[in-house]
C-alpha cells in the first residue's frame, strides 16, 4: 500500500520541504513510506483536505471521514512530506478566468454572453448520399425459401 514505485526509491527532494501552502488550500493526503514521522493514517492515503493550520514541519487538514453512515469532518496534522498540492480546483480556476475575459470582451462590444456550463449536446443529424449516385433509392427484398436438396 505505502511502497514506492520503480525507480522513486530514495530521499526525498527539497522543494518537497519548501512547498508554498496556505491556509484554505486544496491538498491531497499521499503518504509517503519512506519518511515515518508525522505519516497520517492509512485511511487518510489519496484523500483530499482543505489545510487549516501551517507550521514550520506539518499542516493541518480538514478531511471528510464517514463514520457509520454520517460524515464527520476530521482535523489531522500530517508533516509536509505527505502532502501534495491538489489539482481539484484547476479546472474552476481556469474557468473563472475564461468567465472575467468573456465578461470583459461583453461590456466592451455589448453583446450579451451566456457564461452558464452547458452539456455537450448530440450531433446534428443529416443524411448520406446513395451509394448509386443516381438519389434513386432502390428497395431490397429477401429472397423466397427454397429448399435445394
């Protein structure tokens, strides 16, 4: 469950340790087994956490836990080894700064924009041509039983 992947064995490189967080960031929870102190719980591995509190070695994480059916929110210290950036919110992110631009480029042509995620909707239907090339479509009927033996 905690070994490293091929060829990722060994220390750990030191922007790991000088890793920019703060509280209100999305991070996700991986511990990493070659470091022991501060590693948090198994149960905690692959989840993501909103960090409430920053000291000089670990973060404070608020996790979702479901406890017998209802989910409790969970406060945890984890050391900053075992904890990565999330890139949950990237694609919101990129779509706040689509919305400001296409807000902007409105206001100053006036023309009314729908900034409201829409689902990817069905291809438009059309027709084939007829493999005759002549557009007369000709009707195959099957053949009658009959029985060669």
């Amino acid at each position: 469950m905690f070994a490293k992947k091929h060829r990722q064995h060994g220390p750990i490189h030191m922007s790991q340790y000088l890793m920019k967080v703060k509280v209100g960031d999305y991070v996700d929870i991986f511990a990493d087994p070659s470091i022991h102190r501060g590693m948090p719980h198994k149960h905690y591995h692959g989840r993501t956490g909103i960090i409430f509190n920053v000291t000089k070695a670990a973060v404070g994480i608020r996790v979702n836990k479901e406890v017998n059916g209802r989910v409790l929110e969970k406060r945890i210290h984890v050391r900053i080894e075992h904890v990565r950036k999330s890139k949950c919110q990237k694609e919101i992110l990129a779509r706040k700064v689509a919305n400001e631009e296409a807000k902007d480029l409105a206001r100053k042509t006036g023309v009314k924009v729908d900034l409201k995620r829409s689902p990817i909707l069905p291809k438009v239907g059309y027709y084939i041509a007829a493999p005759g090339g002549d557009g007369v479509v000709t009707t195959i009927q099957p053949l009658p039983f009959s029985d060669l033996v």
